[in-house]
C-alpha cells in the first residue's frame, strides 16, 4: 500500500469514529425537547400533512383578540388521543387557579366540562392530568407560562406511577400560553371558548391562522 492510500484511509477512519462518536453523544446527552419550528409560514410551498405530524391544532373563537388557531404536542405514552375520542365546539378553556394544577383549583366548578389550562412545575404532567380528571375536565392543555418561549415543544412523559388517565393532554408553547392568561387577566374573562381539535389537512401551510407574536 503507497503512503498516500496509507492517509486516506487514517482520514476515512477518523471521519467515520468521529461520527459514531456524534450519534452517541447525540442519542444520549441531548435533552428531550422537540425543536420543530413553530413558524408554519416558513414552510411556504410544503403540505400542512408534512409538518403538522402528530400535533393538534385548537382556534380560539372568544374572545376576539386571541382568535388565533394554536398549535399543541399531545402527550407522548398516557391520556387519550384528541382525535379519536375527544372533539368540542364551543368548549370553555379555563385556566387553572393557583395555575400549577397539582392541588384541588380553587376555581373548580368552572374546569368541570372544559379544556383545564395549567402552568408547567411543581409536579408530574400526568399528575396535573389525573387532577384534572378528577375536577371533571375534559382535557388539559399544559403550557410553559413563558414569554420568551417559542420555539420548544416539551414531550409529556408517563411518570411510572402506574396511574391510569382518560383524558387527552397537550403540551403549548409557553409563549402562547403566557398570553392567553395574561389576555384573559386583562379582559377580566375567566376562560375562552374554543374549538378542538381543527382539521387543517387541506389547509394551505401559509392560511394557517397563527398568533402574530409567534413571528412571520
């Protein structure tokens, strides 16, 4: 073998560790948080079926100010599915009082029938679900409270309790979140109507009503 077929294949070698090495680190030190962009008019010219996926879209019809469509990651492995077992029109989306959900609400007559609306912390997301459940909830949307927030969608995760749950559960970005509670606190509402969920198979990418504080 010449020196120079000798260098290729030590630079070959090199090349194909290094890459072993990157899936490795890759696979087991990044966290658990989905990075897909949120600006849907990015994706101008491409179908709503290549980037919506698995997520589920809601619109907020009250009140007028937040009529937006928004976009949620269902949980990943607990909770029943919001297209199969769960649609509303019209439905109140309450948020939660204190806003963590993981005690009983103080506002709990009026999360009986509706979609609860709970901050992340403090305890499990299938935690703040079973709550939820238990209130009389129809389904809960969790979300970061966060107003920077944008552009990470959190997986909601079983927490190995061997609880069992049989209300759909969606994850918002937190700055949608944020605000929606803080549009409602300002309006003095105590909850906003909404449809759940919205079929934007044949929507074009680019007539997807988003919330303008997302970014074009």
């Amino acid at each position: 073998m010449s020196t120079c077929t000798r260098i290729i294949a030590v630079i070959m070698g090199f090349n194909v560790n290094m890459l072993v090495l990157g899936v490795f680190l890759f696979q087991h030190f990044v966290p658990m948080v989905n990075t897909v962009a949120n600006n849907l008019y990015t994706y101008d010219g491409v179908s709503s079926t290549d980037i919506i996926g698995v997520d589920v879209f809601f619109e907020i019809i009250e009140p007028e100010e937040l009529q937006y469509t928004y976009r949620i990651r269902p949980a990943k492995d607990f909770g029943a599915p919001f297209n199969k077992s769960f649609s509303a029109y019209g439905i109140p989306l309450v948020p939660v009082e204190p806003p963590y959900g993981c005690g009983w609400p103080n506002n709990a007559k009026e999360l009986e029938g509706s979609v609860a609306l709970v901050e992340r912390g403090e305890c499990s997301f299938l935690s703040k679900t079973v709550k939820a459940e238990e209130v009389g909830a129809r389904a809960i949307i969790v979300t970061n409270q966060d107003p920077e927030s944008d552009e990470f969608y959190i997986e909601m995760v079983d927490d190995n309790t061997f609880r069992e749950v049989h209300i759909p559960a969606g994850f918002l970005l937190g700055k949608n979140g944020y605000m929606i509670r803080k549009t409602l606190e300002r309006l003095q509402r105590r909850f906003a109507l909404i449809n759940i969920p919205v079929n934007l198979t044949y929507v074009p990418v680019n007539k997807i009503n988003q919330p303008p504080w997302l970014g074009w």
